[in-house]
C-alpha cells in the first residue's frame, strides 16, 4: 500500500497547506496586528492591500511591501524580524542533503530551507516570512525536531529553492505516483495531471520573478531542456532529474492551455495564453516545432500591463534624442528603426509615439501584437487567420484620418508601397525592418522593389539599434584590463587612444545574488542614426550599395553602434565586451583585420 499511503500523506499535507492559505487572512493577519499593532507602515495599511499581500505567496509578501512603502526589502524583513523576536540573516549555507532535515514537499509548500541542527538539537530554518503555528507543528511532525526560525532575504531563499531542487521539483516527485493495483490507477493518473498543471504554472511564475522574455522547451534524447531568456541571455533551468518521463504530459498542458490541437504533432502550430499573475494578466504566445525527439515549444512572455519607457529610458543621449525629435516634429516622411529579433525595435517607437503624442495628432497603430498599450492611441492588431494584414490594416487606417501612424514592421514589398505613398501624401509614418546596420535599410527597401526615387522622397531617417545587458549597480566595478588591452578595445569602438583618459570609469561585471551572479540586470540601448541628406539621397537614387552610403553617411555625421556604445561605458551603465558583441556586426571585416595585424 506505498502508493496509497503517499497518497495519503501527500493529501494531508497539501490539505493543510491549503487550509493555511485560506487561513491566512485570519489568522496570520491576527498574528501580525498583534506582533506589528505598532509599526506605522503596517496597521496605516488599507485592509484590501493587507488582504492582498497575505493572499501571495510568501516569498513575494515582503516585497509588496516594501514596494507599497518605498522602502528596501531587507529593511522591511529586518523590522519584521524586530517585531516577531526572529533573527533575520542575509547569508545562509545550505547542509549537503537538505530534503533528509525536511520534506522536499514542506520545503517547497512552505518556501523554506533548512540550514542545520544546532547545539541545542533544533532544526534551524530559513524563512522569508514568519510562519504560523501550523507551519512548526508540520515541521516536528515530520522531521520530529524543533524548528527554529529565522527569516532571510525572499528573493535568495526562492532561487536557493530552484538552484537546489529545480522548478516544480515537489510536483514531480515519483513516490506520488507510485501504483499499487489496478483500482488505484485512476487515482494515480488524476494526481499526475495535477502534478503536471502544478509544474507549468510553476515553471512560467518563476520565470516572471526572473523577468525572462521567453521560455524554451526543447526536448532531446535522454532530457527535457527549459531554458529562459533573461536580458537578451539565454539562461537554463534547473529542473527535476525524472523530467523527461513527464516531457509528453507537459507539452500537452501548454497545448492545451493555449487552444492548440494536441493530436497534430507533425507540423508547427500557434496559439496564445491569458495567464493571471497577481491583478495582472499575462499574454503569452505559444509556437509548436517538430524535432527528433519531440516537439520544442517557445513561449514569448507580453506582460499587458507592462509599462512603456520614455525616450531617455531606451539609453537615447541628448544629441540623439534631439536629433530624433526633430524628424518626428515633421508632418510627413518615414522614420524607419532596425535591428534584428529582439533588440528592442518595438519598444523604440513606443516612445517615439508618446514624446509626439498631442491632443490635436490623430495617432494610430497596426502591431502584432500589441506589446504596449499607452493612453489616448488608437492600437490595432493584425489577424493574419481572417486575412487582417499589415498592408490591409493600412489600407483601411489611411481612411480614418490620422496623422502619424505607426506599422509594427514592414514584412513585403506591398506594406512597404503603402507606408511609402502615406508617407508622400501627408503623414508620418513610423516602422521596423530587419536589417543589420542603418544603412542596410535603404538596400532593403530597394530589394522589396520600391523605386529607388521614392524612397530617397519619403525617408527621413533610419535608426539602427541593439540592446546590450546593463551592468548590475550592486556588483559592477572598475575595470582590471591593462592600458594595452583597453587601446586595443577603443580600437573596436571608433574611439580614439585618448579616450583612455576615461579609463576609470570603464567598469566590469562579477555577480551576486540580486543580478543571478550574471553580473547584469536590465538592458540599454545603443543606436546608429542616419539622418538622410542630399549626399545620400543622391547614392540612393543610383541604388548604391550599403556600404558606399555607409562611408557617405559616416562623413555626414553619423552616430554609430560602437560610439555609442561607447558612450554607454563611460556612463557606467554596460562592458566594453558587451558593446563589442552587439555591435561586431557593423564592423567592417577588414576593420578587424587591420586591428589583428596591428595587435
């Protein structure tokens, strides 16, 4: 009876951890008014927003409240730690076998880890909330010790949680599905699609905490890899050692979850999935490919309530952003911005939306999708299914009267006609295409088979752009590179040798907890601006190549990739290497052969 009686256990503790949760506006709430009744920032707390952080999870609770209050999240636990007598640890070490001190299920249920077993015979425990008396009860019950408590940092407990253990690793305990005879089967099937749903929702929470753009699941022969893209990085997970034996159950629950047909896996497929996070909503795109092993999804994360940056947030500097402005003040003509996948083309003219955005402009938008929603712009979304297209959704803009509009990206030849006709009859027309360099996009363009003569009439500037990983505050310092090799970097910058004067502040990345020990967190933009001229209009016209209207367009004045990069790295905020890896693209081959025989 193994299988019955891990049933058994299994149920009792999720039943009670349920019950605590739906206790814990009663009777945590009476703990805290009791512990916290003179703590200001505590009882001046709407009931609704107390409510709303008992209700979350525990290793989010402190941050709610340090997010609600402005205060850092060490400070908060620190007063907490105050007012319930438990001492709070920014460090903590981790015994060689945690799950033999404590269930692997409690450790996850109850977001703690246990640390040893002191002098005194108890169990010392990490906790990034106070626990109740039901949590300690279930402690000595089931590793007949003592707890005793002490409360740690939420963020370093719940990754310490994942690094050890892998996401959903309680959900994904075998001894939960272990059989005992034919009647219990069903039993056994019903707790492992709960399990699996568990392990998903799991799996797609952590990656919001992370701030991962998308998630990837790809199967090979002996595992099932999950990998996040976290600042433009792809980062692996960690994830239970038995996963691959769960690999077609998971696929199917996100195929399920985004309406996609689970019977058909021999072609790729889409769909989409509204996931709630908190008061918010999560709109996350789902596509299907077929590989050896099975099919490898990727899951594209669009938070709709995600906020767009400004124009000084993007990393724009002052003449840029000057420069910039004063094409989008322009009543008509094409401001095109390039850069290939990810590099933050969509978030650019969201900005550049908002700056321009006035009472008397009619603004309207065609995306796929709608990444940002901002206040008094008229958004719209592209249906391919129903044969909603860019060029038909233009076609049918044009009618509405607008002022600027603005194409999510110019895929064909017939968008690209239309963007460039609305632009010569009077309207501003902001775009993205897929090109490496600023100089790329007029090249493109004459690819797409537009006459050569409308576009050097119709573009008024092309902005080329990469997003490279911010430096983290916490952890960054000064460079340890010697003069020769920083030389021989500003080499690969644009920059001139006596720009080593700047040197001091050139700072590297090492890591720590807060940043994943990546030595990032967060992303800037670097940009190359060409700003059509008379010298280009007539290359254009000609059909010259990319890199003539580059050398033209760089005798003109423009700002490329590598200086502002540059820029970027004497303000403190990225890494020489980091510039040199986004932007290497622009740099001419015999660029870097030059450098190599001079090195």
């Amino acid at each position: 009876m193994v299988g019955l009686k891990n049933r058994m256990q299994k149920t009792e503790i999720d039943t009670e951890g349920a019950e605590e949760e739906n206790e814990n506006h009663t009777e945590l709430a009476f703990d805290f008014n009791h512990s916290f009744e003179h703590m200001d920032w505590w009882s001046g707390l709407a009931d609704l927003d107390r409510l709303n952080i008992l209700n979350s999870p525990k290793e989010d609770r402190a941050r709610l409240l340090a997010s609600k209050y402005s205060k850092p999240v060490a400070d908060i636990m620190v007063e907490i730690g105050r007012k319930t007598d438990l001492e709070y640890i920014e460090d903590f070490e981790l015994p060689e076998s945690p799950t033999k001190l404590l269930s692997m299920r409690l450790i996850h249920n109850y977001c703690c880890l246990p640390t040893e077993i002191n002098d005194k015979g108890k169990l010392c425990i990490v906790t990034p909330w106070p626990p109740s008396e039901k949590m300690s009860r279930w402690v000595f019950a089931v590793s007949g010790l003592k707890p005793l408590w002490r409360l740690g940092p939420p963020e370093k407990i719940s990754r310490a949680i994942t690094e050890n253990f892998g996401v959903g690793a309680d959900s994904l305990d075998d001894e939960d599905f272990e059989e005992d005879g034919q009647d219990e089967e069903q039993d056994d099937l019903e707790d492992q699609n709960a399990a699996i749903i568990r392990f998903v929702n799991e799996v797609i929470q952590r990656a919001i905490v992370d701030r991962a753009t998308d998630i990837h699941f790809e199967p090979h022969k002996d595992t099932l890899q999950i990998r996040y893209r976290i600042d433009g990085q792809l980062v692996p997970v960690r994830v239970p050692d038995n996963l691959r034996s769960f690999q077609d159950a998971i696929i199917s629950r996100i195929k399920i979850m985004s309406g996609i047909n689970i019977s058909e896996k021999r072609r790729p497929q889409g769909g989409r999935i509204t996931f709630s996070q908190g008061q918010s909503d999560l709109d996350i795109r789902v596509s299907t490919l077929p590989t050896l092993y099975g099919e490898s999804l990727s899951l594209r994360l669009l938070n709709e309530k995600s906020q767009p940056l400004s124009m000084q947030e993007l990393g724009l500097l002052g003449v840029d952003e000057r420069n910039i402005i004063s094409v989008l003040e322009k009543p008509h003509g094409i401001v095109l911005v390039t850069g290939p996948t990810g590099s933050g083309k969509s978030t650019s003219l969201t900005a550049f939306i908002r700056r321009i955005h006035k009472p008397e402009r009619r603004i309207m938008t065609v995306e796929d999708p709608v990444e940002y929603e901002v206040a008094g712009i008229n958004q719209t979304q592209v249906n391919s299914e129903i044969g909603f297209t860019f060029a038909s959704a233009l076609r049918e803009i044009l009618r509405q009267d607008p002022d600027v509009i603005m194409v999510g990206e110019i895929r064909d030849r017939e968008t690209a006609d239309i963007a460039i006709r609305a632009s010569l009859t009077g309207h501003l027309v902001l775009s993205t295409l897929h090109t490496n360099d600023a100089p790329g996009a007029i090249t493109r363009l004459i690819d797409m088979e537009i006459e050569p003569f409308l576009i050097a009439s119709s573009v008024e500037m092309v902005i080329a752009q990469r997003l490279v990983r911010r430096l983290c505050s916490k952890c960054s310092k000064p460079t340890t590179k010697s003069d020769k090799e920083i030389i021989a970097s500003l080499a690969l910058l644009d920059a001139k040798e006596s720009e080593i004067e700047h040197k001091d502040k050139i700072l590297e990345a090492f890591g720590c907890p807060d940043c994943q020990n990546l030595g990032y967190r967060g992303r800037v933009g670097i940009f190359e601006l060409m700003r059509m001229s008379d010298p280009i209009h007539s290359l254009v016209i000609k059909s010259a190549s990319a890199p003539d209207i580059r050398e033209v367009a760089l005798k003109e004045g423009m700002s490329t990739l590598q200086s502002s990069g540059w820029n970027q790295i004497k303000r403190g905020l990225t890494t020489v290497d980091e510039v040199i890896r986004y932007s290497d693209s622009a740099i001419e081959d015999h660029e870097l052969e030059d450098f190599s025989s001079n090195a």
